[in-house]
C-alpha cells in the first residue's frame, strides 16, 4: 500500500516509464508526434480508475504536443448502450479534456472483416466447428499442450464460404467461431488458435442488426490502434500476456505497427471498481444510481463536491507504477481538501443545534458581522453574518463535565463565537430527560473584532441566529464498504456482505442565511465542519446539501 504521507511536498518528479520509452522514440525520430487513446467500452460509468487512464492518456499527449483519440470499444453488442456512450463524453469534458477524435471500434468492423479474410487466405485463419467446451478442452493447460481441432485443416476455399455464411446468417450462435491458426502448444495460453469472431444476434447500438459476426477484443483492439495510427497504446498490466497477440495480427497483416505499454491499474481502499459490480449496486438499490455520492464514479465523485482538479492532482500523486497496488482512499480526500481549502467560500452551519441565548443582549437587537467568504482572500468579497439574541452551536461544542483540553464551552467558561464576541456560559437548562435545551450566557462587549485590543480565549465556535437560520438537508457520508481490501475479501464472501450499513446519515442542519446566495459553482466549506456541496436534489425552500470530506482526516494518528 502506499501512504498518503506528506503528500503535498513540493517535488520534482522524474519522469516515469512511459514518458521515458516516449522521449526515447521522440528523440530517435521513430514519431512527429505522439497519438495515444483513451479506449472505453460503453458498457457503464467511467470510475476513479478510468479517470487515471484518462489523465495519463490525455496529459501525455498534452506533455509532448500530441493528441488523444476516444474511442468506444464497442464489440460486445449485449451490454452496450447510448447512455453511457453520452456520460463517458460528459465525463471526460468535465474532467479538462478534450479528444481529437471521436471513433468507435465498430467503425472498423468492415475493414476488420476483410482483414479475417486476408488472414484466412496466408492460412492463418480457420473455421471451427466445436462448441464452446470441446474448444477450451482442446486448449490445453499451463503444463500441457492443447489438442488440434479436427477442422483446423480446413481449405482455405472452405474457410472462406463458411466465414462469409457466417457473416451472412446462415449458423446459429455458438455453432462456429473464426479462429487464427497459430500454434496449439505455444506456452502462450492466448496463441493457442485464439477466437477472432463469434456469432451473436443481437442489436448493435451503432450497426443495428447489419453484423451478426462480432470480433473478439484481441483481434480487434490492436487494429483499431494501428488504423487511427496509435504510437502509445497505454492499457493496465493484466493485458501484458495480450501484447504478443496484439503484435502478432499487426504483424501479419503488415499494418502501422502501433505498441503495447501496460501500468498498473488503479485500485482504492474501501471500495469496489469493477463496472459489473457498480452496475449490481445500482440495479439492486444498494445505492441511489451511478451519481451516488458514495459511488467510485466519475459522476458520483462529482455530486460529492470532487472538483476535476481534485481528480487530475490525485492522478499525478498517483503515479504511474509497473506493479499492482492499493491507493489509500485517503490520498483522493487529501487531494480534494488541497483543492478546496484554496478556492472554497466559507460559511457557519450547525449540524446538531443547541439553543445559545445572551441573557445580557439589547433585546430584538441585531447586530451585522462582515466575514470574508475566503480567508486566503482577505481583501476579496464577504458575507453579512447576522447575530442576535439567540443562537445555536453545535451541541458538542459544549461539555458540562468536560475533559482536559476541551476548549469549547463548558459551564463558566469562556468561547469566542467565531467573527464576533466572546461568551460566558452562566446557566444550563435542561428538560425533564436531562437534555440540555438551552445553554445561557453572557457576551462581553468589548470583545468585538476590531472595536478594542483583541482578547484572546483558547476556543472558538461557530453558530447561526436562530431568527436567520435556513434549514438545510445535510448528507453525511462514510466509506461504502467496510474492508479496506475489497480484492482480497475471505474466499467464499461476496463482496456486498462488506456494505457499510451507515454509509449514508441525513440531518436537519441550520445554516447562516449566506449560504444560500453562494454562487461559487464548488463545494463551500461549513466552518470548522468539512466541505460540503449543493445537491440536485435541492428544491428552493429545502436545499441539500452532501458533505464531501472533512477538514482533517479523521484516521491519521
Ligand atoms: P472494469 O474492469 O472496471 O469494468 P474495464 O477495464 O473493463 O474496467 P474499459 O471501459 O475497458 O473498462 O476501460 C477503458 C480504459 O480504462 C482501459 O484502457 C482500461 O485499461 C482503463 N482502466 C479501467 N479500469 C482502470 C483502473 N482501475 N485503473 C486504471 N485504468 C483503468
Ligand atoms: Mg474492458
């Protein structure tokens, strides 16, 4: 695991191995310029993972004056569809980058098809007649050779008439595959006459019902990248075996050599970023949608208040490492911390109210206090904090027994209300039950900000005028799942046994009335609280509100 630790030290980076194999083909004049892609299959959301690959793809590209193509890997017609085409787009836009060129690798199905016959025509290509089973018989194992096919000799006349019945219709699904010819004992699993197409009926969310051949992503992949000219082709290290393959059909068919280059896929502490398991958290309503706050994806990292900085600066503390690895969730709340601590406006909300009255107050007196929206800002605009008579804190900023360094209220002590006077608590009402209704001071007017010498208590609390306050959904968030490695989970759990049941806690909170003029477009930060942004769930008299982080990491010791 690597430690989020001190994380924002200034550092020259050196470069890491893919900018390093670049600069080496830039200087050795093997490319004018760099072209790489950023290939998803439109079967889901893009996640954090994804938002990785994008940042690495597009930033390269960016680094060395090149350009990033989007293409859909659209071969597998079951599980595709225009929604996630539409959100991937929205998606990457919203992240800061924009592709050259839009493709889809169903774009390529003709030439991908004449390619096959060509293939079929050098003999590297055959129908096979076995089903599914007798083939991954016939493939043998790690330690032992696979067997031939008993259609492997076919002729080339006869593998070309049953490839274009194949295309035409003629078989049923499952009833014959392409496969390349090249060599049943190659220790190689993959070069042991891997699939090129399977027949599947189905609709294609782009072709329609035009194909009812489809190829295989081995045989499709490294073409699409060598027909758009690909220099860099960049995917993550559990497609290192695929690369032989992926050079071996460029090679054959003589085509722009595009390369392979493997790194490490992302993965995060407390969380799941499979998109068929994200997929079953959404359809199952384990969560509200593929925009829940608690959800990994670009879109739910968004609604929680994540800005596209926040995920580009991740990315590059992230690195590009050669061996899998888990990132500490912690480092993705750093980095939107960094981020919003500088830009954020600032206003005073109460999570948990408990009634402050000032018993020595001019009564139905109201007094304006003038606070900067961003303390980093000091000069720049400010909001009006109305204060009266009465007030709420939060009701753990106040202890009637409290322990050792509690520096908030306490029965007789002293605390400054943030931006305004100091109090005193004189007196503690309580209800029948023992709970604390009302907590009963007096202020001392000369502690006001600016009005004389500063006298300084050791705590300071926020609060709101009862009389002002806007009431306010608050949505309060924890990890989604409770085990830190989600892919090493005991054999035999499902990874959903490991759903945090208090993920998600909504209260009633009350905000000074500022807040709701906050035009900012980003998460504001409630003092002393954390981050928090608006939520689409918002209606005028009730707006929501979802945290996005806290102002500390809670786990660091
Ligand atoms: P998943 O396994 O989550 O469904 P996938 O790899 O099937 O993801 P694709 O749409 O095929 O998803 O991925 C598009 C690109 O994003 C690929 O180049 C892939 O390598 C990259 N990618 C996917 N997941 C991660 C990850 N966790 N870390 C880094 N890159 C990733
Ligand atoms: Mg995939």
């Amino acid at each position: 695991m690597e430690e989020a630790k001190n994380p924002g030290a200034p550092q020259e980076r050196q470069l890491n191995f893919i900018e390093e194999i670049i600069e080496n083909d830039l200087a050795a004049g093997k490319y004018e310029s760099i072209l790489t892609r950023f290939p998803p299959e439109p079967n889901g959301y893009l996640h954090i993972g994804h938002a990785k690959s994008i940042c690495l793809n597009f930033g390269l590209a960016q680094k060395y004056g090149g350009k990033t193509n989007l293409r859909f890997d659209d071969t597998n017609p079951s599980k595709e569809d225009v929604e996630y085409v539409d959100s991937i787009k929205e998606d990457i836009r919203w992240l800061g980058f924009q592709w050259a060129n839009e493709f889809y690798a169903s774009d390529y199905f003709e030439q991908l098809y004449i390619w096959a016959e060509e293939l079929i025509k050098k003999g590297l290509a055959y129908v096979d007649d076995q089903t599914q089973e007798e083939i991954r018989r016939g493939r043998g194992t790690v330690g032992q050779p696979g067997t031939e096919s008993p259609y492997r000799n076919r002729s080339v006349e006869e593998n070309l008439t049953l490839f274009r019945m194949m295309r035409e219709g003629k078989f049923r699904e499952g009833e014959k595959v392409l496969r390349a010819k090249i060599d049943m004992a190659h220790p190689n699993m993959l070069f042991r006459d891997p699939l090129m197409y399977r027949i599947i009926y189905a609709h294609h969310h782009r072709t329609g019902d035009k194909w009812c051949i489809y190829p295989m992503y081995d045989y499709a992949h490294g073409q699409s990248d060598s027909l758009e000219g690909i220099t860099h082709s960049i995917c993550t290290l559990e497609f290192d075996v695929h690369r032989p393959l992926y050079d071996w059909f460029i090679e054959k068919l003589g085509i722009f050599p595009s390369h392979q280059y493997e790194f490490a896929r992302l993965n995060l502490t407390y969380t799941v970023m499979s998109k068929r398991k994200l997929l079953e958290l959404v359809k199952n309503n384990y969560v509200s949608g593929w925009d829940d706050p608690r959800m990994p994806t670009i879109c739910g990292l968004r609604r929680r208040g994540y800005t596209p900085e926040s995920i580009r600066l991740f990315a590059e503390k992230v690195g590009v490492a050669k061996r899998d690895n888990t990132i500490d969730l912690s480092l993705l709340e750093w980095c939107v911390r960094e981020d919003l601590n500088k830009r954020s406006n600032r206003y005073m909300a109460v999570l948990d109210p408990v009634k402050l009255v000032i018993t020595n107050w001019e009564e139905g007196k109201m007094e304006i206090f003038n606070a900067p929206l961003n303390p980093a800002d000091p000069d720049g605009a400010r909001r009006a904090v109305p204060f009266t008579e009465e007030l709420y804190i939060e009701r753990d900023d106040f202890m009637e027994d409290p322990p050792k360094k509690y520096f908030r209220l306490r029965p007789g002590g002293e605390v400054r209300l943030k931006y305004s006077y100091i109090v005193k608590c004189e007196e503690v009402i309580k209800d029948p039950e023992g709970n604390i209704t009302e907590i009963r001071c007096t202020y001392d007017p000369d502690s006001k900000p600016g009005a004389g010498p500063w006298r300084s208590v050791k705590g300071t609390i926020h609060w709101v005028s009862k009389d002002h306050a806007k009431p306010v959904e608050a949505r309060l968030f924890d990890r989604l799942f409770t085990e830190a490695y989600m892919d090493s989970i005991p054999e035999g759990s499902d990874y959903k046994d490991f759903l945090n049941p208090d993920s998600l806690k909504v209260t009633e909170a009350l905000a000074e009335p500022a807040l709701l003029e906050d035009t900012s477009g980003i998460a504001v930060q409630f003092e002393r609280l954390g981050y928090f942004v608006k939520d689409p769930d918002s209606v005028p008299d009730k707006p929501v509100f979802n945290k996005t982080v806290g102002l500390k990491d809670p786990f660091k010791k």
